[in-house]
C-alpha cells in the first residue's frame, strides 16, 4: 500500500467511514495482538477493548 | 518526493498515536484485572472480633491470653493500628519470629520489624502521655 493511499483511509477513517476504519483495524492489527497479548495469551476482552477505543477516538486525531 | 515524505510521516505519527492509545488501555485493563490484596471493610467486622482479647488464629484455636498489668500500656496499645497490633501479637503473645509473621501477613521481614519498632516507639510515647514511666 503506497504512502498516499494510506493518508486517504485515515482520512476516511477520521471522517467516519467505517470500510476506512475497518482497513485501519487489519493495517494495524499486528500492534493491536501485541498489546492484547498477556501473558503469551490472546486476551480477546483487551483486545475488544483497544478497537472500541481507537473506533471512539479517531475522529478526534488531527492529521 | 515531498508529498510521499509528508505522507510517510503521518503514517508514523498515527501509528504512534494508536501504539499509546492501545497501550493505555492495557495498562488500565490490567490494573482493574489485578486489584491488590483482598480488603474487608470495618462495618463487616462485629465489635467481637475487633477485640483483642478474643483472637483467634486460623485453626480457630485460642491465642494465649494476656494481661497488660498497667492501664496505661492498654490505652496506648489500643491507639496503634490494626497491622501493628497483630504484629505485636504474634511476635510478644504469639511467639512468632519475624519471618514466620511476614510469611502469614504478605510482606517482608524488614516490613515486620520496621513495623514492631515504630509499634513500641509509640506505644512508648502513648505511656509517657498518660503519665507512665518506660
């Protein structure tokens, strides 16, 4: 995926499309599994917990 | 060129924005995941088993009973908090060395004899108050 493509989702993403913000959630799931990852387990709670609070604030990220 | 750079540093500035965001909530997750050690609040403790003359240990058994002989030691005992009462207990009535208290109460040794010696500091201080010679 090129740079500018990825700028034009996110900005999507900001303005509420949820397909952007879906491609914004497999882009960046590696980071999400990290960090929902205790105990070299998968919590899924955690996991649903971080998309709920990316979903919420996105629109709020200033580019 | 410019564009691509500008481009490139959004993506990087988003993905650090998500990488603190996801990590917050982690760190939030795990601290309500894992409260410290388990509390009970006074008004579910009767006025019986907050006296010290009625402790019991685990097994249920009596703990030796004893007698503070002055007045003023008691008061002075009765003004120390719950923890160093205990402490003061299982080492003085008890019998328990230090170790052995830190190992039943979840903590450390040097816990158990800061604790002690700040007990009988005050304890000292309290008798002295009330008129007492230490």
């Amino acid at each position: 995926m090129t740079a500018n493509k990825f700028r034009e989702i996110l900005e999507a993403a900001i303005a509420g499309d949820q397909d952007a913000l879906e491609k914004i959630f497999r882009i960046y799931h590696p980071l999400i599994v990290k960090q929902s990852t205790v105990n070299g387990k998968l919590d899924k709670n955690l996991m649903h917990k971080i998309h709920v609070r990316i979903a919420m604030n996105i629109s709020k990220y200033r580019i | 060129m410019q564009k691509q750079e500008t481009t490139d540093e959004v993506k990087a500035m988003f993905t650090a924005w998500v990488e603190k965001l996801a990590h917050r909530v982690r760190v939030k997750y795990l601290t309500k995941k894992a409260p410290g050690p388990e509390t009970i609040s006074l008004e579910e403790i009767s006025e019986s088993q907050l006296s010290v003359n009625d402790l019991r240990d685990t097994s249920g058994e009596n703990i030796p009973s004893f007698s503070f002989g002055d007045w003023r030691f008691e008061e002075a005992f009765s003004a120390l908090s719950m923890e160093k009462q205990r402490i003061l207990i299982m080492y003085f009535v008890e019998g328990l060395k230090p170790t052995e208290i830190a190992e039943e109460l979840g903590c450390t040794p040097q816990h158990i004899y800061n604790q002690k010696y700040r007990a009988l500091r005050q304890i000292r201080k309290e008798h002295r108050k009330r008129g007492g010679e230490v």
